[in-house]
C-alpha cells in the first residue's frame, strides 16, 4: 500500500469535506441573520386556511426542505470534488458522472424529505408539550432510526441477490450454525459496475437482517478470506452493534434537543426577529444548536465503533482461528480504499469509526497469540 499516496488522498477529501461543511454552515447563518426566508414560508401559509399550529407545523418542514436544499446546493462543488473527482482520480471509483450525479440527486432528494419529516415531528412536539418537548423528540429520533435501519435491506434488494456459489455458501452456513446465528442471511451485493472496492456489511435488524457481500469481494478474494470477512459482521450480528449505533445516535438527538431547548429558551430570540422556538424561524437556529452538538458528540460516536470494529475483529479470529486470512484480508481492503496506515492521532479521533490498519494487525496478533 502506498502510504504517501493514501495520506495525500484523505487530506485532500478532509479539506473538501470542511469546505463543504463551512458552505453548510453558511446557509444557516445567513438564514438567521435574514429572516425573509421564514417569513415567506409562513406568509405563504397564510393564505391557507389551516389553523395556526398546523402552519407553524408544515411551515417548519418546508422551510427546512428549503435550507436543506440550499445548503445542499452550495456545498455541491466540494462534494463533487471529495466523492467524484478525488475517487476517480484515485481509481476508488469508476462511476460516470451521469451515475454519480443521479444517485446524489436521489440521496439528496430521500435526505431532504427525511429532514422535513423530522421537522415537522420536532415543531409538532414542541406545540404538544413546550416545557418536555425535547424528549419526545429525541424518543421519536429512536423510533426513527430503528425504522430506518429496517428498512435497509428492502432499499437495497434491487441491488442483492442470494449467494449463488455452492461451495461458498455451504461454508458461510456451517459458519452461521457453528456460531449460532443460522437465521441470519448471506446475499451478494453488485457494486460492480461503479467500484472496484471490496465491500460486506450487516444491514436491517430483527427479520430484515442480512449479511451483505459485494461481487467484488467475491471476485477477487480467497473462500477464506472472505469466511473471515464474513465472521467480522457475524460479531457485530451477534454483539447487537446496530443497536448500539441506533441508540448512541438517538443519546446525541437527546442530547442535541435538550440543549436548544436550555439554550434557546434563555437567548434573546427577539432581536433575531424570532418569538421563540415556537416560529418558524428558529429553524435554522435548532439546527445549528443540533449540528454543534453532534459535532462535539463525534469523538465518543466514533471511540464506540471502534471499539465494536476491534471486538468484531476479536470475534472472527475466534470463530475461524485463522490469523494469516485475516491479515492479508484486511491489507487488501485497506488498500483498495488507500486507508492510512497510521493517520494522525487527532485525525483518527474525530473523523475516524474504524481503527487504524496497523492497529487493527497489531490488535489481530495480540488476539491470536492468547488462543
């Protein structure tokens, strides 16, 4: 692996990622400091005959769509350059740019409704309960992400298809039973077509949950590279780590609402034009007291997937008691996605949810002399 060229390649797509997210941050300001965007929204709802908490209600949703949108907008040109340009000219990629502009535009547009959604749930509690609100907001962020990740697999069953290799398959079932997860399936996953990259991953929870592995992986790797693969998302299957992210993510909503509420309800709104966080125009405020907090948060989001990452790595050394597979494996998909071998400390703090490659070798070693 080509650890210059690696290190080259994340600096490059940290620095446009910031940019982005300054243009982000840009949008919200400005919408705080001009409130012309809210009082449109809520003018326009006007002329509807709708009871007044109903149009603060949709007013919020609409008004956040558009932020969002605009926001979105802004940040287009360094989001093009960190996940198009930067990843083609890396060779992470082979999508065309027709391809990657019509699944932004299909992200954009499901993230924008997601939002909305959002907000109109958020305003809605806070019309409900002013005093408790955040609570039943950051309850409602709960039911969301375990619907969201639920639904994971059907978003992408047009993209999966069951494991077909006999061999293979029989092998990753005697896996499954021999670690008591028989119920759990193995489908393939076509990624071909836009990527290189090697790729598996545990999606859905409950009766939903699949293990998925990328026709990449199953292309170029070893059977036992791949078992070893697969006893990793087994480990985060069986140690519940999709709930662990779905709650530690539904702790910082919590956290976030709690906050706008003890800040927001203190700060002098008035002279921002606001009458409080029930208007319309505390939108871009919320979200930027939300956005601070998850980016505080970040550190201790990212300390716990990494923990889950060095236990699920634990775990499929145990299963499978083959070090030599588990090594070359991850060398290999570390150097398809030119992961750093040793990223600055700082760096591998706030922006990284996996440990470092070398950590990962010397953590395997450690394990596998103990077994």
């Amino acid at each position: 692996m080509n650890e210059g060229k690696a290190a080259r390649f994340h600096r490059l797509r940290r620095r446009s990622r910031r940019l982005a997210f300054v243009a982000r941050a840009g949008v919200l300001l400005a919408a705080v400091g001009w409130g012309y965007p809210a009082d449109f929204v809520s003018a326009a709802l006007s002329v509807a005959v709708l009871p007044d908490a109903v149009r603060v209600v949709l007013g919020a949703g609409l008004f956040t769509a558009a932020l969002f949108l605009a926001s979105e907008l802004l940040a287009l040109p360094f989001v093009f350059h960190a996940d198009f340009l930067l990843e083609r000219r890396f060779g992470l990629s082979r999508q065309s740019f027709g391809g990657w502009l019509l699944g932004q535009g299909q992200v954009t547009a499901m993230r924008m409704a997601g939002w909305a959604a959002g907000a109109v749930a958020v305003y809605a509690a806070i019309g409900i309960s002013p005093d408790m609100w955040w609570r039943l907001a950051g309850a409602g962020w709960l039911v969301a992400g375990a619907a969201q990740a639920s639904l994971a697999s059907a978003m992408l069953a047009r993209r999966t298809r069951p494991l077909e290799r006999p061999a293979l398959r029989a092998r990753l079932e005697a896996l499954t039973r021999r670690v008591g997860a028989p119920s759990i399936a193995i489908h393939e996953w076509r990624v071909g077509p836009t990527s290189d990259a090697a790729n598996a991953a545990v999606v859905g929870i409950g009766p939903s949950r699949r293990i998925l592995v990328s026709d990449t992986l199953l292309d170029d790797y070893s059977d036992e590279e791949i078992e070893v693969i697969i006893a990793h998302e087994i480990g985060h299957h069986v140690h519940w780590d999709m709930w662990q992210a779905i709650f530690s993510a539904a702790a910082v909503a919590l956290a976030a609402f709690w906050t706008a509420d003890t800040v927001l309800s203190a700060a002098p709104l008035s002279l921002l034009g606001v009458e409080g966080l029930w208007d319309v125009g505390s939108v871009p405020l919320l979200a930027l007291v939300y956005g601070a907090v998850s980016i505080a948060a970040a550190p201790m989001v990212n300390l716990l997937s990494r923990w889950q990452e060095r236990r699920a790595d634990r775990y499929a050394l145990r299963v499978t008691g083959n070090l030599e597979a588990f090594v070359s494996g991850l060398r290999r998909v570390s150097a398809q996605y030119l992961a750093e071998e040793r990223p600055p400390r700082l760096v591998e703090w706030f922006f990284h949810s996996h440990p470092s490659l070398a950590a990962r070798m010397a953590g395997a070693r450690a394990a596998a002399s103990k077994s």
